[in-house]
C-alpha cells in the first residue's frame, strides 16, 4: 500500500445499531476496491472485520476493526480510506468510543427497513459528544419493507435538522436498481459488479429529485455567504463548488449528508466511497487536542496533522495477536513515525521501539516502513504501553486524554478450573485488561473472590472465552458475594475467662465486656474503664486486640461486626499465669457471648441507584425496583422524553440490573450505582445472606 499524503486520508468509523449491515457494508467497499476478491459474508464467518472465533459464532463485532483501502474518487484523485468497523451491541460501547476518538468522520448506518433503533440512538448520541462529523447510509434498500422515505423523516425526527439527502432510491425492495444523485440530476444504473452509468432519471421520481435538488442547493448555499449571493443573483453554482461548501458544513457538523444503497446488492456502495473522499474531513482538517507539560502546569494545545512536525502517535486500541503477541492500534496525529523509531510513552516514560511497522486489514498485516500524520498504524510488542497512551519523542511530555472508559454495570467472581489456571489467572487478566481499559479487576479480601467487571453479560462471557483461546485460562464463574456485615440492636455485658492449669505454666485471664450499639458507620469504639488495676495496663493492648481480631473475622452470624462500642469494664489476672495471649482469649471469649446477647442482625449494604430511561418505561421500572425493595428518593423528568430515578436498593437485588433493565427498557435504560450505607437485613433474608456467603445457592 503506498504511502498517502495526509489530505488524502479518510478515517472513518462504520458506527449504528447491531445488525443494520456494518461489518457486511465494510466487505462491500473492500469488494468494491478490489481489495477482496468477493465480500465474505457474515453468517459464513469469513468477512475481514469479524475475524475472532468469539465473533464468528455470534455472527456480531465484539471489537473494532480496522481494513484501509485505496480508492480513486470520482473527482480523480486517490484516496486512502481507512474503515473502522465498531460493535453495535451496548456492551461494547468501550470500542465505539475508542474508534471516534480517531475518526475523522462517523457513518451511521441505519436499516431502510428497521429504521432509527436504540443502537443507532446510542451511536449517533456518541458521535454528538465527541464532536465527530457524521454521513448516512441507508441500507438494506433492497429488502422487503424497505422504504428511504421513512427513514429519513424518522431520523429527522429523532436527531433533529441537518439531514440532507444527497441520493434517492430507484426502486426499493427486490426492484432497487439504481440511485438518482441529488447533486447531479442523474440517475445511475447499476450493474451486477457494482459498477454504474449514467442514464437519464426514470419519470416516476424526476420531479421529486428535482424538488430535492432546488432544497438541496438552498440548503447547502445558505452556509456560504457568497455562494448564497451569486445564488440569489440567479447563478447556480458547480457540482463541484455545492461539494466544497457542503464538505465544510459536514466538518462543522452543520449537515448531515444522507446516501442509499445496499451492502448486499452493491448498489451505492462506489458513490458511498466517493462521498467519503469528497465531502469527509481530512485529518488535516482536524487537529487533535493534547495536555502538554505535567501535573498542574499542563495546557492543552492544538496538533495539527502536519506530516513534517515532531512525531506524536496515539494508541487507540490494542489486541492480542496469537503470532506476534500485543499489537498497538495507533493513529499518527503529527510528524510521521518511522520504522525502528524510538519514542517515549508519555504515560509511564517507558521508551518504546518501533520495530515491525505495518497496517492490519483485519487480521491482515501490511508492511510498512513508515505511518504519516493523520494515518492509521499498528506496531507489535510494546514493552509497556497499553490502550490510551501517547507515544511522543523524548522530552516532549505531551499527552492525549483518552475517552474515559464506561463505568462497569456488571460483575461475575472468577473461580480457576485448576491450579494451573489460578496460577496463570492475574498475568491473564492484566494482558486482558490491557487489550480491553472497558473491564475492571477486583480482589475483594473480605470474600476472597476476583471479581471480573464490565459493561453487561456479554462482554464479561466473551472476555471469558478469550481468557481461555488467548491466555490459555480456564475459569467458573458464580455470584459477586455482597459484603454484608453484623451489628447489634441492643446492649448486653459479659465475662470471657481463660482459665488452664494443668501442669506448669498456667493461663489465665479474665475480661468483663459491655456492649452497646453505635450509630450507622460509626464504626468500632474501644473504651477501657478498668479501675483499681483489675486487668493490669500492659495488658489493655492485648484486649483491645482479641476484641478487634474477633470483629474481623466474624461475630454471631459469621460477618464482620460493625457499629458497636465495647468497653472493658472489669476483670481479673494473676501474677504468674496471665499473658497477652490469655487476655486475648478471654477478650475475643467475652465479645462473642455479649454480642450475642445483645440482638445481633445482619446489616446489608444498600446501594444508590440513578436510573434513566424512556417515559414510557417508568411504571415497571419503578414496579421492578419496590420488588427489589427499593426505596425511591426521587423521579424526574428530564424533559427529553426521559425520566431519571434515583431510589436506595440492597446491593443483592441489583447484581443483574444491567441484564435486567436493559430487557425491560428494549436496551434504552441507563444506570449508575454507588455505595451507600448499611442497613439491617430483613431476619427472613438472614438464612439465604448466609448460604451465599458461603458459596452455596
Ligand atoms: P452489523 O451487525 O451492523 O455489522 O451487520 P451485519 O453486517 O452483520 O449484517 C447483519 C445482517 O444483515 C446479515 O445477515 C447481512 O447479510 C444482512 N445485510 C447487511 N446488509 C444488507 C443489505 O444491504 N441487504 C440485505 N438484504 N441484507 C443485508
């Protein structure tokens, strides 16, 4: 592949719901180049971008893909395109953000026959947020039910104005043949290849086409104030002039550019690629901004995709390749980065050596001896860089902030199959973290348990299968154990005693306790009133000890007690025979049996959940949540035909929230939830607290 010049290059990120055609599109255009001889196909699992066996047997993207082809636009000049293929599924949400992070321009792909779906919603919302440009493209015209026409009212609808269709279908359904281009008042035939010509526009969409075309050319003139002179003065301008104007209010997120076609058929997919090189933003359009400096001395400055500036590459994603180990997905945003060149990862100051250049085309690799500025590289073996750092020369602490990772919705304890697995299990999960910042590892100490989380089942169970293909680590999954704890409703005293003297040295010691409940998240209070010597100082340590240890490891019920306050108010000792140890014994002796008898309950920990979905969905949202003995604080509307709900529900009931909204809201609900407080466990929930604490079910 030759080396493009930066104003050539064209990234662009395939984005929109699951299903609607992306990965099959990206085989059109590849086919369509000539790059693959003949599109592979999603349900037989040999399409560039679906390579992974994870994603084959779904037949979905579970990971971005990258497959960059050359392209000779209608305007003559050669372009380099460099596709990137997201998942549509919300549980990997993490990668769309990584692949808008590096695009110069999103296309939504909508289905012409399902229309606007919560996918598309999700991706559109994304590519808003991060200030990405954006095109359309209807497909799937050659279905049954197909109808461009809805489409576009239902986007218009749903996102508001901008959308402007620059083609029109020729016969929908099984008849599709063809597309009219608004632009050019032409209708264009296509072959089976793929390839078209012109012909004149059939009669039965010629007057809406023109229509189209007057609106268009009004809508796109009005952005440039001479173009709308010399327009109001009668004179139409060029094809090619509409074109430039139009390419500056896609890149200004003004217009939204809408095409048609069919991924399946080929038709549209050549002016699909044309548009992309004529109206999508070069990466010298669009500078990257980046902290420069360190600590609170840091500003943020503009890096213009120069090819001659200093060097600064920005490693979106990283994959593990069975062959070459970790590959570094990067986009060069200044300079150009050389084969052998050494920068330094700004994160961690490590410098990296940038042997074995090359471009993946799925799971391709195309050699290369350098990466210009605005293009997509990828380099194998890193020695410590990870997705989201900034490789730069030495001493230039220059950085780019990557899009902060989603919060993880959804969590599985990992339970090795063997001790080969459990000792293999954290080098494993520290690579897999590292290939994918959307997932999170937790040692919880209390439960003894790793705990995996991420952003829904999906994406933990595929990460599973990937621990297993890649690393070689097998692992069970159960429940995440909630970390419940135990306190008392009431006061009591008791004495713990040790007392042996059997033979030689004795032991022997003697605590009273006192017991009283605190207030919730007070804690642990330690008083020692002992009056008169009766448990001699030295020993007050050792006491204060035994009564913590036995805290800690578990009170009436088996859970660490909380909220109580313990005073050591008598006891006894003898000259010879008492030790620390004793007064320990006799301390941990004494806490048990005065907890209890002091109305000992389980505390559960009670989370503060925010929910937000659509109006319509409140009832049994809020339905749900008093089943899972919720208290709702408050309810909100958002005024965006949302509601948000903030309510107090035990962390047991929401360990598969993220599964369970996401059904009952058709996957347009959204959640957080944080720690709050402790409160008492109903007492006819105490048996079941126990057996999951456990282990069993
Ligand atoms: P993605 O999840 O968005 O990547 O969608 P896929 O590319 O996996 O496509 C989903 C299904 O739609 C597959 O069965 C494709 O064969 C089918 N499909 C994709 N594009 C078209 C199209 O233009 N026309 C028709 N009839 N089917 C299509």
């Amino acid at each position: 592949m030759n080396t493009p010049s930066t104003d050539k290059i064209r990234n662009v990120a395939i984005v929109g719901h699951s299903g609607s055609g992306k990965t099959t599109l990206v085989e059109a255009l590849l086919a369509r180049a000539g790059v693959v001889a003949r599109p592979g196909r999603v349900e037989d699992g040999t399409t560039v971008c679906d390579s992974e066996p994870e994603e084959i047997k779904r037949t979905m993207s579970l990971s971005l893909a990258v497959a960059p082809f050359e392209w000779q636009a209608s305007d003559g000049e050669t372009y380099k395109i460099n596709l990137i293929d997201t998942p549509g599924y919300a549980d990997f949400a993490g990668d769309l953000d990584a692949a808008l992070s590096v695009a110069d321009l999103a296309l939504l792909v909508v289905s012409a026959v399902d229309g606007v779906e919560v996918g598309t919603e999700a991706a559109w919302a994304k590519c808003a947020a991060a200030g990405v440009p954006r095109m359309v493209f209807v497909n799937k015209e050659d279905k049954p039910r197909a109808d461009f026409h809805a489409v576009l009212d239902q986007l218009k609808a749903t996102f508001g104005s901008g959308f402007v269709p620059l083609e029109l279908p020729l016969g929908e359904e099984e008849r599709l043949h063809g597309i009219a281009d608004v632009l050019t008042d032409q209708g264009l035939e296509y072959e089976p290849d793929g390839k078209h010509h012109a012909e004149p526009l059939p009669a039965d969409v010629a007057d809406e086409e023109h229509r189209l075309h007057d609106e268009l050319v009004e809508e796109i003139v009005a952005g440039d104030d001479e173009q709308l002179e010399r327009y109001l003065s009668g004179e139409v301008p060029s094809a090619a002039e509409l074109e430039r104007t139009l390419a500056h209010e896609v890149l200004d997120q003004l217009e939204f550019p809408v095409l048609c076609g069919s991924a399946l058929t080929g038709v549209g997919i050549d002016r699909l690629a044309d548009y992309i090189c004529e109206l999508g933003p070069s990466p010298a359009d669009r500078p990257t901004t980046v902290l420069a400096g360190d600590g609170d001395d840091a500003v943020t400055v503009e890096v213009a995709a120069d090819k001659g500036g200093k060097p600064l590459a920005y490693v979106f994603k990283t994959v593990a390749d069975q062959f070459v180990g970790q590959v570094s997905l990067f986009k060069v945003l200044s300079g150009t980065v050389g084969l052998d060149e050494r920068l330094v990862n700004t994160s961690t100051g490590t410098e990296e050596r940038m042997h074995g250049l090359f471009h993946l085309r799925g799971k391709e690799h195309l050699t290369c001896d350098r990466v210009v500025a605005g293009d997509i590289g990828a380099v194998a073996k890193l020695t410590d860089t990870g997705t989201g750092a900034t490789l730069a020369p030495k001493d230039s602490p220059v950085r780019v902030v990557p899009p902060p990772p989603p919060t993880p919705v959804f969590g599985l304890a990992l339970k090795p199959l063997t001790q080969a697995d459990d000792d293999k299990l954290s080098g494993a999960l520290q690579r897999l973290l590292a290939e994918d910042p959307c997932l999170q590892v937790e040692r919880n100490d209390e439960t003894g348990q790793t705990i995996l989380r991420g952003c829904g089942d999906t994406h933990i169970a595929v990460s599973l299968e990937r621990l297993a293909r890649k690393f070689g680590v097998n692992v069970e999954t159960e429940d995440v154990r909630v970390p419940y704890r135990e306190t008392i409703l009431g006061r009591a005293e008791a004495e713990g005693k040790v007392k042996k003297q059997s033979g030689g040295h004795g032991q022997f010691a003697v605590a009273n306790l006192r017991v009283s409940p605190l207030g919730r998240g007070e804690g642990f209070e330690f008083v020692n009133s002992i009056v008169g010597g009766t448990i001699p100082k030295q020993y007050i340590p050792a006491v204060q000890k035994g009564i913590e240890e036995t805290m800690a490891t578990g009170g009436v019920h088996g859970f660490p007690v909380v909220d109580v306050r313990v005073e050591c108010y008598d006891g006894k000792y003898h000259s010879v025979d008492s030790s620390d140890m004793a007064f320990k014994t006799a301390a941990s002796l004494g806490l048990k049996e005065a907890l209890a008898k002091a109305n000992p309950v389980v505390l559960e920990p009670i989370s503060l959940l925010t929910v937000v979905v659509p109006e319509h969905n409140q009832g049994d949202v809020l339905g749900d949540l008093n089943a899972r003995r919720g208290r709702v604080n408050s309810t909100r509307s958002l005024g965006d035909g949302r509601t948000e709900i903030v309510a107090q529900v035990p962390a047991a009931e929401l360990q598969r929230y993220a599964v369970e909204l996401r059904s009952m809201t058709g996957g347009r609900g959204t959640f957080s939830v944080v720690h709050d407080h402790y409160d008492v466990l109903p007492s006819h929930l105490e048996a079941k607290a126990k057996a999951a604490a456990s282990g069993e079910h």
